[in-house]
C-alpha cells in the first residue's frame, strides 16, 4: 500500500496579496520544529497558537524533502503577518502512516492542545484513502511492480463504498474539534488530498487506469470537504491546485522525489491556498 509515511511509497485583497508575496517565499533554514513550538511574526498582544494533527503530510521530514520549508510554517508565517500578531506553531502531526481511525482514537489525548488553539489546522486526507490503506478496492499493492494488481476493481461502487464508510468517520473527527473551540473564535482549516498516483512513474499507470484514481479521487475529496464545512472547517482544495480543473493533472513537480509528499513547489502552492480562504475570525 502507499501510505504517506513511507519513503517510497478578509482581509482586503490587496493586503492578502501583500502577504501571499512576502510570506510565503521564505526558506528557513530549519524547515520544521517537532512538536514544539515555534514563534512567527510579531506583536504587542498574546501570541495566537496554531495547532497542526495528522498525517506526515503537513509534517514535512527532512527524509521526505530535504531542506524543505513545510506549508504549516509558511501558512503561520502568513497568517501573523495578516493579522500584526505573533503565531506560535505546534506541529503535532505524525510520521507514522497515521490513518483516520487511529487519529480519532488517539483524539483524546490531542484534547487539550487543541482544545487551546487559536488556529487550528486538520490534515488527514491521505492514508485511509482507498488506493493507498489495506483495502484498496479488495485488491492488493504489488511491491514489485508500484500498482494494484488488479485495477478492474477500482470502479465507482468502489468509490461510493469508501465515502459511505469514512464520511461517519470524519464527521465525528471534525465534530468533536469544533466542539471543543465552542463559543471560542477559531480558525478552523483542514486540506483534501491530491493525486500521488497519476505521474508517479514506478507505477506505469496506463491511460484507463489513471482515469480510475481520477474519479476515485473526485468522490474522496467531495466527501471530505462536505463533511468538513457541515462542521465549521474550511476545506482547502490542494486537489484541484495539483491536479487541475478536472483532476487529470499529474502533481509532477509539485510532489518530492518520493512522489508521495509534497516538494518546496508544493508546500509553497498548499500554502496559498489555505491563505486564499484568508484568517477569519482574526482577519
């Protein structure tokens, strides 16, 4: 299977155009501070904080891409200057091939850093995703050959099955965050997930077969961003920034050299993208 821990496998628009130019450029040279924290931008009152669980998608590895400045940090930086206040960043999510279910039994003890959060930031769209988690479509991942052994199965019944099985799982993910931030201003963001498979060239996927991780993609990504907005979270749409209008893009450049994680390119571009849906309630 191809799990994303695996080396291999408003304000004005011309103040967030401001920000975009100047924010999200940068290249530290520490590209991420594990699980603790880290202060971006400056001001005279209490320091926001940003809060980050999930996968290692947003946990941005040297061993994934080397020398890389992750979206969460670039995003952070953005975010304090939009509003003229520091952000401490707390990087909580995992490099460990963490799945949705095992986020939402593990929920309990993220309870009270993000139950203290400003801003928080939910990035679980890869791992459970049918083609890349154990089921894939009641076939298998040939390690041998980087593709399923048997693409017939992905069909759209499949898709459908994979939604009607996460979308409860999301719900309760996304409901029980909110929960806690109730009453509270919060900036409630999450990402759906871009395609890892068309362009990956270990795979050879022919022209039939990248049209099924298309349209496995399109249902996944509608479920998750509907599931995510029903609770208050704004869904940052990195899929159609990778991949295109239609899905049919490979994500190329835009992925590290594991094809699996995003590269500098593509945690600059997720980083635009969560700041184009600008830094309400504190902007």
């Amino acid at each position: 299977m191809r799990k994303s821990h695996r080396p291999f496998a408003l304000i004005g628009m011309v103040a967030l155009a401001v920000v975009l130019s100047s924010c999200l450029a940068s290249n530290d040279d520490d590209s991420r501070e594990s699980s603790s924290s880290a202060t971006i931008g400056a001001s005279a009152k209490r320091p926001l904080s940003l809060v980050v669980i999930g996968d290692s998608i947003p946990y941005n590895s040297a061993e994934d891409c080397p020398g890389c400045t992750g979206f969460v940090d670039r995003f952070a930086r953005a975010f304090g200057a939009a509003v003229r206040r520091k952000v401490e960043v707390s990087n909580l999510s995992e490099h460990t091939g963490l799945t949705l279910p095992e986020l939402t039994d593990e929920l309990s003890s993220l309870r009270k850093p993000v139950s203290a959060a400003d801003a928080i930031i939910v990035a679980i769209a890869h791992n459970s995703f049918e083609l890349n988690n154990d089921d894939q479509c009641g076939t298998t991942f040939d390690e041998a050959t980087s593709t399923l052994a048997d693409w017939s199965k992905v069909t759209p019944r499949c898709a459908a099955s994979s939604v009607a099985t996460y979308e409860p799982q999301f719900d309760k993910l996304f409901a029980t965050v909110a929960s806690w931030r109730k009453g509270r201003p919060t900036l409630l963001r999450t990402v759906n997930k871009y395609n890892d498979w068309n362009g990956w060239a270990d795979a050879h996927l022919t022209a039939d077969q990248v049209r099924r991780t298309i349209f496995m993609h399109d249902a996944w990504n509608e479920m998750l961003c509907q599931s995510a907005r029903k609770h208050g979270f704004s869904c940052a749409d990195i899929y159609h920034a990778f991949n295109g209008p239609d899905g049919a893009q490979p994500s190329g450049d835009l992925l590290s050299a594991d094809y699996t994680h995003p590269s500098e390119e593509g945690n600059a571009l997720i980083a635009r993208v969560l700041v184009t849906q600008g830094f309400d309630p504190f902007g």
